[in-house]
DNA sequence: TTATAGATTGCCT
DNA sequence: GGCAATCTATAAT
C-alpha cells in the first residue's frame, strides 16, 4: 500500500471549515491547497493564514454587514471568497463558521508543491533551472502572488465550493504535520492590531514578509 | 458626486 | 525605505 498523490486526496469535509475561523486557520497550517487547471495539477502547503471574524470583528470586510462582495461569507462555511484589492491584486479566502455567521480565513502563504514552472509562468516570472529559496519565494510568499500563482481570480473562482474536487480548488490534509505555530496580529489590520489572529510556520521560508515574525 | 482608505506588490532611490 | 498602480467600498460634500 503506497501513500496516495496529492491529487488523488478528497477534499477537507465542510465539517472542518464549520467551526470559528480562528480555529480553522490555525488547522490548515501544513494542509495542502490544490488547484486543478485542465491537466495540469497546482499545489502548495499553507504555511500562513489569518482569521476573519463578522460582527465582532472590525477588521472583516463582513464587519459592516452583507454587501454584494461579501455575500458568499454569509452562505455555507467551505466556499471560496476571492476579492479584489488595492486596484490590483486578488486575495484567497474560505468561509467558515455555520451559515450566518460570517467569517473566513485568508489565505496567507504556500510552499510550493507540485507544478512550480506553471506557477511561475502565472506570475510572470523565469526560473532558473534549479532556483535559489529567494526566488522560489517570489511564488507564492503572500496573499496576492499565491493567488495569481495558482491562477484564482474573482470572476472565475468566488463562490466555488472548496468541498467538491470538481470544483478545481479545494484544501487536502496529506498527513504532515505543520510545525511549530506562532500567533501574531495581523498584516496591515489596523484596525483591530491587538487580536492575534494570524498564525505561521515558524522558521519556514515562505512565510511573507522580510521578517516572517 | 467626489474623496479617501484599503486583508498588496514591485520598482525606484 | 518610499511610493505608484488602480479597483472597490464607504464616508463626506
């Protein structure tokens, strides 16, 4: 009996997503993200990850209530919520939390799995044949590139259920654990800079940052 | 209707 | 370290 491929893991059951968004954030550390384009399989470990509260929280984007952008975090927990922000770049999310409650975790951060020269090729950028760690970084090492690495962009990929291996974007658990795990506050939330509700891989190099902690 | 800040990144000095 | 790029949501006229 051999361990089976990544692409070959069923998806995270909406169970797991279910539950408060801190919880689930910090769970997904060491977790694997896959994403499916026709044949090609994208993948990469979540080495960062931050929680998003609704009505509690003044720095969610459901803070304020139900909006046309937000709407899928008021559904069921274990979809995606992509956005786009700063005019320029798209961030990765899934809803947690019963159905009603609003929150979600943001994808922070992967290390790179499977499909590195079309990750690549998504950002924009030519790798050498065997690249240093600094550039293998420029992949995926924050919310942004890891979106455009893995090609998810609002138009195509709000909403899709990340429970559903059709969907072409779900979170598998291949049995590795995490790591040792920090709390901090979070990246550019500046209004709410006491919750510590980001949560990293210590010593990994693809948290974001120049600093990681 | 106009102004401004934002869950970011990359290029410039 | 500073700042431009440039879309969206919300606050201010």
């Amino acid at each position: 009996m051999s361990a089976p491929s990544i692409g070959q893991l069923s998806p995270l059951p909406r169970s797991f997503y279910a539950r408060d968004a801190r919880v689930v954030a910090r769970e997904l550390l060491g977790k694997v993200l896959v994403r499916r384009e026709g044949r090609a399989l994208l993948a990469g470990r979540i080495v960062e990850a931050e929680a998003y509260l609704g009505a509690i929280d003044p720095g969610a984007h459901a803070y304020r209530g139900r909006t046309p952008r937000n709407a899928v975090l008021f559904g069921a927990p274990g979809h995606a919520y992509v956005y786009f922000i700063y005019g320029n770049h798209y961030c990765t999310n899934v809803s947690c939390q019963p159905v009603g409650e609003a929150g979600c975790v943001l994808l922070r951060a992967l290390e790179p799995v499977c499909g590195i020269a079309a990750m690549a090729a998504l950002r924009g950028l030519a790798l050498p044949a065997n690249p240093r760690p600094s550039q293998l970084r420029l992949l995926t090492s924050g919310p942004g590139r890891l979106s455009q690495a893995l090609g998810i962009s609002r138009e195509h990929d709000n909403g899709c259920n990340f429970c559903s291996r059709r969907s072409g974007l779900y979170i598998v658990d291949d049995g590795s654990a995490a790591g040792e795990i920090l709390a901090t506050p979070r990246i550019n939330v500046t209004s709410a800079p006491l919750d510590e509700w980001r949560f990293v891989v210590i010593g990994n190099t693809f948290v974001s940052g120049k600093r990681p902690h």
